[in-house]
C-alpha cells in the first residue's frame, strides 16, 4: 500500500516539472515575438534666412519665408500672377501666400526693410519636410514690383554652410505702372483689376520719376536697378 502511494507522487512530481518547462518555453517564444521596435525620433534642422534691402531709397515689405513640396511656385517670368502673389506685389500683403495650401511651414516678419537694412528669419524643419523654400517681398514704392526666390530647395545644407543669392525685381503685370497710385507714399494698395497691365510676371523694366515723367510722385531715390535685395541662408543646426 505505501508503494502505490509513493509511485503517485513521483509520477505527481514528474508530470508538475513537464508543465513547468512547457509553460517557460511558450513564455520564452511570447518575447521573441513581443519584441518593440524603438522609436526613431525626427531630426531637427535650422535655418537662418537673411534678407537685406540693397536699393538706394525703396523700402521692402515685411519678408514672409514659406516651405512647400518641391516644384510648387510662387510665381513664373511669362505667366500671370496669382491674386496672393498679386496683393503681395500691390500692397506688401502676403498673407494669402502664407495661407496657400501648399504652404507647409511658414514664418513672417511684422517690419519692412529699410534701404541698407537687414532682417533674420529663424525656420525650423525636421527631416520629414518638404524642403523647398520661397521669399517673396514688395518694393513699397512702386505699382506692382516685388523681388525673392521661388521653390529653392535648401536640402543640401550642411550645418554651418551658407547660401547666397542677389534677388531681381519683377513687375507683377497686374497694375498700370503708373507711377502715382503708389502705397509706400500713400496710394493705392491692393486692386483687383487688372486693367491696363500686361498680366504676366516679367523682369522689372524699372521706374519713371519726377525728372522723366511729369506726373510722377516719384522721387531720383526711388531709383532702382538689378539686384535689388541680397538673401543668405544658413543651416545653424
């Protein structure tokens, strides 16, 4: 009788050890399979956009920095421009850029630029941006001209290196170069009529002061030849 009784607790014992390497290789094969994967964390990039006002006597709008996909333009020699390109060129309004749907990032300035004047805009991107850059400003004491850069792709920085580029002026087409409904001296900002002008973006021919044409409120100052503004743009972190 006490045989059988001892049998049954080996057996007992026996079969408790088989359950518990049974649990401890199903629990061995439970975190091969729950293994997670860590978490890759977006880098940062920085950029330091510098615009400086190079005219003898025009003052610039408040420069608006914006980023898109790559091919998007703000603009294009020989098309027309577009009503937020139009405010921007009529009036140094560029909110309408800003808000365009391909906008991604964007940063603005609340002060124009005097000439000789210079102002830095801070940009902060990750490595999941889009990476193409626009800037784009009025020269306040003119119809419709404006001057910057469109889809710029600014992914080859390296940290600490620098882009340069002497920016043109160009006439929106969209007002009358009439030199007197001119805002920086009081006139006229944003028309939507297109009346009278050649609607289509072009290299600025330049202006006509008080000395070349009678009915112009401009002055010898106002003056402005190619380029008009200098833009660096440096990769800080």
């Amino acid at each position: 009788m006490k045989k059988i009784q001892t049998f049954k607790l080996v057996g007992l014992i026996a079969m408790t050890a088989i359950l518990s390497a049974c649990d401890l290789d199903g629990n061995d094969h439970a975190s091969a399979d729950d293994t997670v994967e860590p978490i890759e964390t977006p880098q940062t990039y920085v950029y330091e956009v510098t615009l400086t006002n190079i005219t003898q006597g025009q003052m610039i709008s408040p420069p608006a920095v914006i980023t898109h996909a790559a091919g998007v333009k703000l603009w294009e020699a020989g098309e027309p421009a577009s009503v937020a390109l139009e405010m921007l060129a009529e009036s140094g309004d560029s909110s309408e850029l800003v808000a365009l749907p391909d906008v991604e990032h964007s940063v603005a300035s609340e002060t124009g630029l005097a000439p000789g004047e210079s102002q830095t805009l801070t940009l902060e991107l990750s490595d999941t941006d889009s990476m193409s850059l626009s800037l784009a400003v009025m020269l306040g004491i003119t119809n419709d001209a404006f001057t910057g850069v469109t889809d710029l792709d600014i992914s080859g920085l390296e940290l600490n290196e620098s882009y340069q580029q002497s920016l043109m002026a160009y006439d929106a087409g969209t007002e009358e170069n009439d030199e007197i409904a001119v805002p920086g001296i009081g006139g006229e900002g944003f028309n939507a009529s297109r009346e009278g002008d050649v609607d289509r973006v072009a290299v600025h021919a330049g202006i006509l002061t008080e000395l070349e044409l009678a009915t112009s409120l401009l002055l010898p100052e106002h003056k402005f030849d190619n380029p008009t503004a200098q833009l660096i743009i440096t990769r800080v972190q």
